[in-house]
C-alpha cells in the first residue's frame, strides 16, 4: 500500500478518518484558474460587447489569457482523481443531482466558445498570415483559415456580429462556469465554513477581480517586454474596473463572514479559534488587510488625485499583483480552511502540504504558471494589438477607438 | 411388393414438420429462459459491487435494513473495530476506518466532555500498533462524572448527501436500505467524503477509491449479521429488518427512545442511538 504522507495534526475532537485531508493544494488551484478565465473574459467583453473602447488595447490579450487558463483548467482535477482514467464517465454518465455532474458539459462548452471567439477576433490576422507566409506556418495558418479568405468589410461586420454574440453567450458561461464552481463549496452542508449561499457570489466576484488583475499585470509586463508604451486610458480603466469590483467582494466575504459569527451555530468556537489562531495570518492578513484593502487604498489614492504616468502604472500593478494573491489566498482559505476545521466542530487540522508528488507544491505552481507559457506560445502565433486590428476597425468603421498610443492624459 | 404399414407422404412431413417445430420451440424457451436468467443476473449483479455483491436469490426489495447502538451497554473493547477492519480489508493504520467507537469522558468540574477514539495517539501507544486497538487509561487518578462510548458507523441514511453530489452515480442506495459504492465506478474525487457530515467515508489509497462501511452487505444478504454486531460481547450492536416488526431492530426502536446523529442535515439516518449525550454529533 503506498504510503499515507498527506496526515494532517490535529487538536482537540476531530473523526478519525478526517486526519486526511482529502482536497489538496490542487483542488484550490482549480478554483483560482476558472476564476482567471472568467475575469480575463469579463475584460474582453467589456470591449466585445459593452463597447467600452478604452478596453480596446487589452480585449484580445484577454481572450487569449482566458483560453490559455482555460486549457489548463481541468488539470489538477484529473490530477487530484483516483482514477482519471475514469473521468470521462462524469459526462457519459453523468448523475444530474450532484453539483459536479454538469462541470465536464459546461467547461467543454465554455471551451469551444473560446476557441470560436477566438477564431472570430483573429481571423483578419490569420487570412493575411495564410497569404503572405509560406512553408509549415503558412500550411498552419491556412488550415486556420478553414478555406475563408474573405476580410471584406461585408465579411468583418459578419464575424464583428458573430464576436458579438458569443461574447453575449460567453459572459453568462464564464460567470456560470465560477458561480458553478463556488455552488460545489457552497452547497455542502456538512461543514459551516462551506455552508452558505453567498459562496457562489464570492466566488464569481472575486473571479473577476483575479481575472482583471491578471490581465493588468500581463498587459504591462508585456509591454514592458516589448518596449512598448502603456496605454494609460485602458490601464486606467483597468483600474477603475478593478477598484469598483474590490469593493463588492469586500462586502461580500466580509457578509459571508458576518453571517457565520453572527449566527454563531454549533462548531462557532472552533471557527473562531481558527480564525483567530492558524487563520489570522493567510485570512485576515493576506486575504484582506494585504490583498484586498491595500489595493483599494492604494487605487482610490490614484483614481480620487487623478495619477498618470509611470505612477499609475506603477500603483495599479503592484495592486493587481496583491490581488492576485490575495484572491490565491481565498481559494486556499476555502478549501484547505475548510477542511481544517473538523466536521464535529470540536477540533482543527493542519494540512501539511507535500513539495513533491502528483499533488505537492511543485505541481500546483507548474499549473498556475504554465498558463503563461501557452500564452506566450498564443501571442506570437497571434499578436494582439497589431495593425491587422486598426484594419478591421476601419473595415467595420468602429468609431471612437482609442488610438494606442502612450501617455494619454487621465 | 410395397410394406404394409408405410404412412403416406403427406403423414411424414407432417411428422417431421410437427418435430423441428417441437425443437425448435423446446430449444428457445431453453435459450430464451437462459438469456433471461443470465440477463437478470447481470442487471442484479449491476446493481451491486463487487465487493458487497449478494447472494443470487438475495431479493432487496424484501428487506429494509436499520441499525441501533446502545451506548449504555458498550464497554469499548474495540473488537468491533478489528473485526471490521479483518472482515471488510480495511487498511491496518489509524486513518481508515469503517467504524470506530467514541469516548467521552466528564471530567469533575469541567463543562465539556474530553472526547477520543481509537485512533489517538495515546490509544495507539497504548496499544503497542496501528492495527490493534485499545482506550488507554489516560483518565487514571482523576475524578471522572460521567463517560460512555459511542459506536459510529455509516448511517446509511434515507437521503443521503454523498449519493447526491458522487458525479457519476458510483456510489448508490439500493432498495434494501444500504448505500453502496461501485469500486468499478467510482474516479475518486472524494466529493462524498466532504459532503457526508458523519465522517463515515474515507479514501483508500490501494484501491484509489472511496469506502465506507457496508454493513457487511456480503454477509446481510445471507442472512448473517454484519461482522461488528456478530463480534460484540454485550450487544451494543443491534441490527436488522425494519420490515418485520419483531426483527431485534424493530424491538429496539419500539422498546426505547432513540435519536439519530446530525438530524438537522435533513439526511435521515437509519442508524438509531440510545444512551447518548448532548455532546455527540
């Protein structure tokens, strides 16, 4: 029998199968890269569909951060199975009253519209690329193309509706696709951590504040690699999506919260001595007093005197990275807390986290990193922010783009 | 010279005729009876994993299992606990259990009950291995108020939440009463253990997939008593037919007071306990 390394110390009363943790550090990864690909999409479909143009600079980057996410999404929980080999049977046999069921339908659906989207932005690039490359990228590009070269105008106001409408499709997907993921926690009554209605709602915001963030922090790294100006406009408005979002899952966690002291149901002492104790630090730390307070201060100061420049810049990545640990830090707060704190309500766990193995350390950063790698891999095989896109606005006489230029005045 | 008894031509393809179709339909209804059998075997074999697959003639709609614990006889000796682990293959350490007993101990002038289990590593010490079991005499020279032992085990209860969230429907209730789980089926997501409230599931790492107490189905549907209530000295352990009024669980629910665990999770236990403290959950 392979060796149980994965024991968990505890104090007080705890079940005796319960010094197991059974969800590890990957099952809280899962839930932090859907939350990645729902709010990188968000950022995307405020240009798409909302029309907000100062997004313009950052829409594809979006959708392509969101696709390189979303392939690596179901990883650690094929990861994390007994048996994988088995994993299929959740959508050939699916058994409809569990809150698990329907994840392989809806993240396959969410996937191929991605990919249709996708296709739909980059299409202008991939007919030019198919007519001017030859050798094994042209072959690639023109297979891309599925035998239509036209980028007419006639053809982009056709693809330009087609964005359209599965960016309409795709917002209620990939906020359903998180509040999904937040309803399998939510929904379990068997622990009061878990137990509340509001966890499908922190999930799903707090989704989207990861997801801006993350697209802040790659837009200006990118930038930064290229040698190339930031567009203040958009990073403003990043800024501002960013801050308002912050706001409602500051309410929102500090309800869920509330409601759980307020109730104060059987099992409250334990909860408090957790949080009190082991929780401080990662919960009321990390969580809030760093990731999530600091950023709004920190964003406030620099939407409210109005900053511009390599100021803001500076100010609204250092936020969007304190984010995107702090929404990290709720992930694992929900799904390792909550297995620390014992079913009897009488004792506490310590998860000990391997380095090592199919569900240590090691794999979960590989998986919340290598997202990027494919996203490399994606913006060179299609560039975001070419002129191929000054092209198709003209094509579809888009008004009011934000030229991408630097420096522009807030 | 032409014999005399020769039949007529017509008289012996009747003959014929009427024999191949006595074959024939001799032969069906024997295929056809055969596919039916087998076919019926296979759904009811479906129906049940391996490892707790019932007798053939076993009928599950018949029966309708329950289980007591009487607290107030349960003197903790843990053979329960081992006859379990040695009936059901259960891992030898002290994190997988199918059942396992409680102690709880008032101790004079505190409020809360001091609570272990077998697992403890006091209890293990004391036992000299993982795979024996005993409550050490860790209360020794002080003043104890009150203690008792609860057995726990899966409850097996009517609306099960680990049935609900399995995604592939692996684990199951079957008409009888019992909640199973397909070892062929399950892909070892663990969901269950999180969702049941009792504690009562584990994950055995061997097999890599989830396991529970059974009740000894393999034993029930022979008509044996599940191994734990075979093994214990004072009967502590009741088990048997809701069904027939004068089963000994029908007796013990009629002739005493008794509460499930957890009743506010809505899940309806089917393991019914008498003697039990306000400190048992």
């Amino acid at each position: 029998m392979p060796a149980v390394l994965d024991l968990a110390p505890y104090a007080g009363w705890v079940y005796p199968n319960e010094t197991i943790i059974e969800w590890s550090v990957l099952i809280a990864v899962y839930p932090y890269i859907t939350g990645l690909v729902a709010g990188a999409f968000t950022v995307s479909s405020l240009y798409q569909v909302f029309d907000m143009h100062r997004f313009k600079p950052v829409a594809h980057l979006a959708l392509l951060t969101s696709l390189s996410f979303m392939l690596f999404v179901p990883l650690p929980l094929l990861l994390h199975l007994g048996h994988p080999e088995r994993a299929l049977n959740v959508m050939l046999t699916p058994h409809l009253t569990s809150a698990m069921a329907i994840f392989g339908y809806i993240a396959t659906f969410y996937l191929g519209l991605l990919m249709l989207e996708g296709w739909f932005a980059f299409r202008p690039y991939i007919v030019e690329q198919a007519q001017q490359r030859s050798g094994p990228l042209g072959a690639f590009y023109r297979a891309l193309t599925l035998g239509s070269h036209d980028v007419s105008g006639n053809a982009m106001h056709y693809d330009r509706k087609w964005i359209f409408a599965l960016a309409v499709i795709g917002i209620p997907a990939a906020h359903g696709l998180h509040g999904y993921v937040g309803f399998i926690f939510g929904s379990l009554k068997s622990r009061e951590w878990w137990s509340s209605d509001l966890m499908p709602l922190v999930f799903l915001f707090s989704a989207i504040i990861s997801g801006v963030a993350l697209v802040i922090a790659i837009y200006v790294g990118s930038c930064r690699l290229r040698r190339t100006p930031v567009d203040l406009d958009c990073l403003k408005g990043l800024a501002c999506t960013l801050w308002g979002f912050i706001m409602v899952v500051i309410v929102l966690e500090g309800l869920e919260f509330a409601n759980i002291v307020y109730k104060a149901r059987e099992g409250i002492e334990a909860i408090i001595q957790y949080v009190t104790g082991p929780l401080l630090i990662p919960y009321f730390i990390i969580q809030f007093a760093i990731g999530a307070a600091t950023p709004l201060l920190i964003l406030t100061f620099l939407i409210w005197r109005g900053i511009t420049g390599r100021a803001l810049v500076a100010g609204v990545t250092v936020s969007a990275s304190l984010v995107l640990i702090s929404v990290m830090m709720m992930r694992w707060n929900v799904v390792i807390g909550g297995q620390e704190i014992s079913k009897t309500g009488k004792g506490l766990l310590t998860y000990q986290m391997l380095i090592w193995g199919r569900e240590g350390a090691i794999t979960a950063a590989v998986l919340v990193f290598a997202p990027l790698a494919v996203l490399y891999g994606l913006v060179r095989l299609f560039p975001p922010s070419e002129r191929w896109e000054a092209r198709e606005d003209a094509d579809t006489q888009v008004v009011g783009a934000a030229p991408e230029i630097a420096s522009q005045p807030a | 010279m032409e014999p005399k008894n020769k039949k007529p031509p017509s008289q012996d393809r009747r003959e014929f005729l009427s024999g191949v179709a006595r074959v024939a339909a001799t032969t069906t209804a024997v295929l056809g009876g055969a596919a039916l059998g087998a076919l019926a075997r296979v759904e009811a074999k479906a129906d049940m994993p391996k490892q707790a697959v019932a007798e053939d003639s076993y009928d599950p709609s018949k029966h309708r299992w329950g289980f007591g614990v009487d607290a107030t006889k349960c003197i903790g000796c843990l053979r329960c606990v081992e006859a379990c682990k040695r009936e059901n293959d259960v891992p030898q350490d002290a994190h997988h259990f199918r059942t396992w007993v409680e102690r709880y101990v008032y101790l004079e002038g505190e409020e809360h009950a001091r609570i272990d289990s077998q697992q403890d590593p006091v209890n293990i010490e004391a036992s000299g291995s993982e795979r024996e079991y005993r409550f050490a005499n860790r209360y020794k020279g002080m003043k104890v108020e009150k203690a008792f032992f609860v057995p726990k085990l899966c409850n097996h209860c009517t609306h099960p939440a680990c049935v609900q969230v399995c995604p592939v429907g692996a684990t199951y209730k079957t008409a009888d009463g019992a909640v199973l789980i397909d070892h062929d089926y399950c892909i070892g997501c663990r969901y269950c253990v999180q969702a049941c409230p009792y504690g009562a599931r584990f994950f055995n790492e061997e097999k890599q997939v989830t396991d529970k107490c059974t009740w000894c189905y393999h034993r029930i549907t022979k008509g044996l008593q599940p191994a734990c209530v075979e093994v214990c000295p004072v009967s502590a352990r009741v088990f048997g037919d809701l069904g027939d009024r004068e089963s000994p669980i029908s007796l013990f629910i009629r002739n005493n007071r008794v509460q499930v665990l957890k009743p506010e999770t809505g899940n309806a236990p089917n393991v019914f306990y008498v003697g039990i403290d306000k400190e048992v959950s």
